[in-house]
C-alpha cells in the first residue's frame, strides 16, 4: 500500500513538471465544462425550447454529426502538417464560441442548423486536438514510452471530472438564466481555452520532416490498413452500443421496469463516481501490459454489462451493473486514445480524430437505429442488440490479435517514397 502510495506521489509531482502538460490540463477543464453544459441539454434545448420534432431534431443531429466529421477530419490532417498545433486548436475554439454564441441568441431552425453545422462542424475537432497536443508534449518529454498511456488517462481523466461536475452547475445556470446563459458560458469557456491556446502553447519543432512525410499520405491509404480499418469497425460498433443504451435507459426503467425519475438519476450518477479511479487505475495499468489487452478487458467487460441489463428485473439491478460501464467506458474511452495515436506516432492529429469519428459514426448509427428496435421489437431488445454490437466488437479484436500490428507496411512505403 505504502509503495502503490509512493508511486501515485511520485506520478502526481511528474504530471506538474511536464512542460506545458499542466496548462493541457487547464485547457481541458475548461473544454470539459463547456462540452458538458451543452450536450446533455441539447434535445431539451431542441425540442422544448426551440420546438423541434423529435425526426426533425433527428436530421438536425445528424446533418450536424456529418459536418463535424468531416470538418474534423480536414483539420485533423491539416494540424499533422503544419508546426503550430495550438494555434488550430485556437481557430477552433472560437469557432466553437460563435457557434454557442448562435445558440445563445437564435431559435431559428435554419440559422441554429447552419451554426451547428459549420462552426460546431470546426469546434467538433478541439478533442481531438487537445489530446493529440498531450501526446505530443508527452514525446518530448523525459516520460518513458512506457508510461504515456497512464498520463493520457491522466489527461482524459480531467476531462471526466469537469463533466462530473459540468452538468450539476449548468442545472443552476439554465435555471437562473435560461438556454442563453447557459450557451454563452459555454462559449465563454471556449474563449478561455482559445487564448490559454494562443498564449502558452509552443509550436512543435523536432520530427517535423517524419511528420510531414506520414501526414502526406493519403487518408484513405491510413484507414484502410486492416488492422486500423478493424479497430475503426470495433470501436464503431461500442460505440452504437453505447448510445443506444443511453438513449434506452430513462425508457427501459420507466416502462419496463416500473422505475421513477428519481432511480433514472441514481443510475447515471453512479458510473461518474466510479470513472476517475478506473481511468487512473487502468492508465497505470497500461504502464505493465500493452494496451491491446486491456483493450479487448474493456469490451469483454461491455458484452458482460448489456447481456446483465437485459436480464434486468429491477431498478437495484441496474444499480448494481453500473458499475461494470464505468469500468468499460474507462478503458474505452481512456486507454484507447493512446491505443490509436500509437498506429501512428507522428500523426496524433489524425490518430486521435479517427478514435474520435468512430465514437461520431457510433452515435449516428445509435441514433438511428434506436426508433427502430424500440418501437419494434421493445426497451429490452435494445439491450440485447447492445450485447450482440459489444460481442461483434470483441470477435474482431481476438482477430486481430492475429494481425501483425507493429509495422504497417503499406504506411511504411508511402512513408519512404514520401522522403
């Protein structure tokens, strides 16, 4: 107990004397904060505020999820080339200031679509690139390689915490000052992020022709390696598993199960609770395994939680497996981070915007298919069908344990005739 003390000591004073690593913190407080005061709030502010059905706020999300892929994209490929990172990461966060700032002030349809579209469309990349800022800083620093995962999920774990709290003041903010208030702290919370950006953070200097040589290579080239390609499928696929689950939830306990309001807020309380000491505890751990194990732990963990929730019985129940999507969603959206962005090193840009697009793809097909097999075929089917994307998931990452992973040879090629 005394040395696992020692090392969290040790790890804590590291984390602060890494150049520029703290102020990715701050910048990722602030990112957090605005992200969760808009996006639990959002089909409230669609539908009762702006008077959106609910197929017409379906379009509305999906146009938007759209754009923001593929702006996202764009930008990510562009941040791999160019030698000033927070620079990118500044354009975007005011983009995404004007874009609350629209929301803030606007209930019009066609202006809201076009605001969410083009300037949350460019804001949607500010994940991606903070994280790939991280790596980045992480690389020039004395860290061992061994170590960078753990400090990522240090990275990712700040990002929890400010959603941990996020939603909890934005409840106080919507009800003293309305949807306005609440958009125009969330694009406050961008300008802070935008300036930090501008002000602190260095252009990045070593590796830069490694750099420029890989980013030159054509996208599709990347992501269709077959162990990259894959790995974008079973990420996809927890993914939909994951939002069809959480758009099932209030449903399934209310209707199926004979719950209340009140056992709705206990059930998504409790995984928070349990988040940031699995991340930090699973960051540590990939310091001793390689991450393609914990990896396939966390999707194993997700088949065992939805084959539970859909055997549900009572609301206690749900409780209980609460905790098991914690403990996936720690590794899922943690380790695996660091799991993408070390497919290519000298592209954490790209690497971390192709995690990220997997989760947006997961989202559309959640949404999507949500309608459908609810009012089809019940609540509890949905959880089945979680359990059948969660299996597909793990059958693809026990395929690829038998693909070679270390050098990508198509990539490698392109990266000699490139030089």
């Amino acid at each position: 107990m005394n040395s696992f003390l020692h090392a969290i000591k040790q790890h804590t004073k590291t984390t602060f004397a890494i150049q520029q690593f703290p102020i990715t913190m701050v910048i990722n407080v602030f990112l957090g904060i605005s992200f969760a005061f808009v996006l639990p709030y959002n089909s409230l502010f669609a539908i009762d505020e702006v008077g959106m059905s609910n197929k017409t706020f379906g379009i509305f999300m999906l146009v938007s999820s759209i754009c923001g892929i593929v702006f996202s994209t764009y930008i990510a490929k562009l941040s791999d080339r160019l030698p000033n990172r927070g620079f990118i990461l500044a354009m975007c966060a005011i983009a995404g200031a004007v874009g609350y700032l629209g929301f803030a002030f606007s209930r019009n349809f066609y202006v809201l679509l076009f605001v969410s579209s083009l300037f949350l469309g460019i804001a949607s990349s500010t994940f991606s690139q903070v994280f790939a800022i991280g790596r980045e800083i992480l690389g020039r620093s004395t860290v061992p390689s061994t170590q960078i995962p753990l400090y990522m999920n240090i990275l990712r774990t700040i990002f929890a915490l400010s959603w941990t709290l996020g939603p909890a003041i934005a409840a106080f903010v919507l009800l003293y000052l309305g949807f306005t208030g609440l958009f125009v702290v969330a694009a406050t919370c961008n300008v802070i992020v935008a300036i930090i950006s501008l002000l602190f953070l260095k252009s990045k200097q070593e590796n830069q022709t490694a750099t420029t040589s890989q980013a030159n290579i054509p996208l599709t080239k990347i992501v269709f390696q077959p162990f990259i390609f894959l790995n974008l499928i079973a990420f996809t696929f927890i993914s939909v598993a994951n939002t069809l689950s959480t758009m099932n939830m209030a449903q399934f306990v209310t209707k199926e199960l004979g719950g209340t309001e009140k056992d709705i807020g206990i059930i998504f309380s409790i995984p928070p609770v349990f988040e940031i000491p699995f991340m930090l505890g699973f960051g540590y751990l990939a310091t001793k395994i390689i991450s393609d194990k914990l990896i396939r732990l966390g999707v194993f963990i997700a088949c065992i939680y939805f084959i539970l929730l859909s055997f549900a019985a009572e609301t206690w129940h749900i409780f209980i497996v609460q905790i098991l999507s914690a403990a996936y969603i720690s590794i899922t959206s943690g380790v695996a981070i660091t799991y993408f962005q070390d497919f290519l090193p000298h592209m954490p840009g790209t690497a971390t915007n192709l995690y990220s697009n997997s989760n947006k793809v997961g989202n559309m097909l959640g949404f999507v298919l949500f309608g459908f097999i609810a009012d089809g075929f019940g609540y509890r089917s949905v959880y089945v069908t979680c359990a059948l994307f969660a299996i597909m998931s793990f059958v693809l990452l026990l395929v690829l344990i038998k693909m070679k992973r270390a050098k990508f040879d198509n990539i490698q090629g392109s990266e000699a005739e490139a030089v």
